[in-house]
C-alpha cells in the first residue's frame, strides 16, 4: 500500500495545449491573409513603414491585428488569473461555465473594445476627429509589433520547459516596458497622432491609457 501510495503521488498527467497551437496557427494565418490580401502582398518592411496616405485597408488591417493581440494575450494572461470572480462561476448558461481562458478573453475584448469606442468619442468631442483614422492606422503597427512578440511569448510558456511562476515577474516587467514604450511611441509619432494641445494629451494618457489599465487589472488579478 506505501509503495501504491507513492506511486500515485507521483503520477503527473501531461498538460495538453494543443489548443493553444491551434489558436497560435489561426493568428498566423490571420496574418498572412491580411499581408497577402489585405496589404496587396506587402512585405513586412513595407507594411511598417508605409506612410498613411500611402496606405489602404486600413480598417481590415487593424481590426485582424486587434484580433490577434487579444487572442495572444488572453492565452498568456489567463494562466495567472487566480480565480473566477463568484458572479462568474455562478453564471452556467446551458450548464456551462466560463474558464479562465474564456473569461480572460472576454474581459480583454471588452477592455479593448470599450477603449477604442471611448477614444473615438475622445476624438470627436474635442473636435479633432480627423485625427482618428491616422490614429488607428499608426496604432496598428505598433500592435503587429507587440502581438509578434506575445505569440513568441505563448510559444515559450507553454512549449519551453521555463519556472511558470518566475516567468510571472519578467512578463510584467515586459508590458510595464511596452506600456511606457507605447506612450513615447503615440507622444513622438511622426504622425501627430494625439490632440495637439498639452492638456488633451495628458488627458488621453490618464483616462484611456493608465485608467484602462487599472481596471483591467483588478478584473483579472484582485
């Protein structure tokens, strides 16, 4: 029976994530469709430095790259969510209950979702609305860049035998960096992309980029 007993104290049952690989495939395919079709067959040096007036497809060529940030960082994030919040859990449609990858990626979206709805208003109320679409159009490679390096990320956690909980500190360090990067990156595009005066940009710092972030934040992690 001790010898029973150790044995099935050391039985580990191998992790299976095989569906991160498919979710990892899909994002590249989304990304070939959108160099190949969307971008006209673009190389990857053009489509960064592309000058917006230079450019078309905008539209589809953001929205698959927000697609594919959200689906890679919702498989990074969701393995450090600790719980399900109570009205989560107890919500079953069906019988069925989020897990944490679905409630990771669903709270993303929307973080993202809401966020962009907000800056459009942001942009509109203060009378600089034409601004808006060279905005999306510069954010896009920003993204592109940011959701290459999460998918290499996602391929490093799940398929690399690294410390899970070590990782933790340097994947925040990252997005803390990134995060400070992208505020540099909006203030001194060449493209002008933020309201001209100082005080709407601050503005827009605080409330659409800090403020975002905190709330997501307690949503996953609090």
């Amino acid at each position: 029976m001790p010898l029973l007993q150790t044995f099935r104290n050391e039985v580990r049952i191998p992790e299976n994530n095989d569906w991160v690989v498919f979710i990892l495939i899909g994002c590249l395919f989304l990304y070939i469709f959108m160099m190949n079709i969307v971008e006209r067959e673009a190389n990857l040096k053009d489509f960064l430095l592309q000058k917006y007036y230079d450019a078309s497809n905008n539209l589809p060529s953001w929205i698959i790259t927000s697609v594919v940030t959200t689906l890679s960082l919702s498989i990074l994030v969701s393995q450090y969510v600790p719980i399900l919040p109570k009205y989560v859990a107890d919500f079953q449609p069906f019988g069925y209950q989020l897990n944490k990858i679905g409630y990771t990626l669903i709270v993303i979206s929307l973080f993202y979702f809401i966020r962009t709805a907000l800056g459009f208003l942001f942009y509109q109320s203060i009378g600089d609305g034409k601004k808006w679409t060279i905005f999306y159009f510069t954010s896009t490679k920003f993204h592109f860049i940011f959701s290459i390096l999460l998918i290499i990320l996602c391929v490093t956690h799940y398929y690399f035998p690294i410390d899970r909980n070590s990782a933790f500190i340097y994947y925040l360090s990252f997005f803390c960096f990134v995060f400070i990067f992208k505020v540099f990156f909006y203030l001194f595009h060449r493209n002008n992309i933020l309201p001209q005066k100082w005080y709407y940009k601050f503005l827009y710092i605080c409330t659409l980029q800090i403020a975002p972030l905190l709330m997501l934040w307690k949503l996953l992690f609090i």
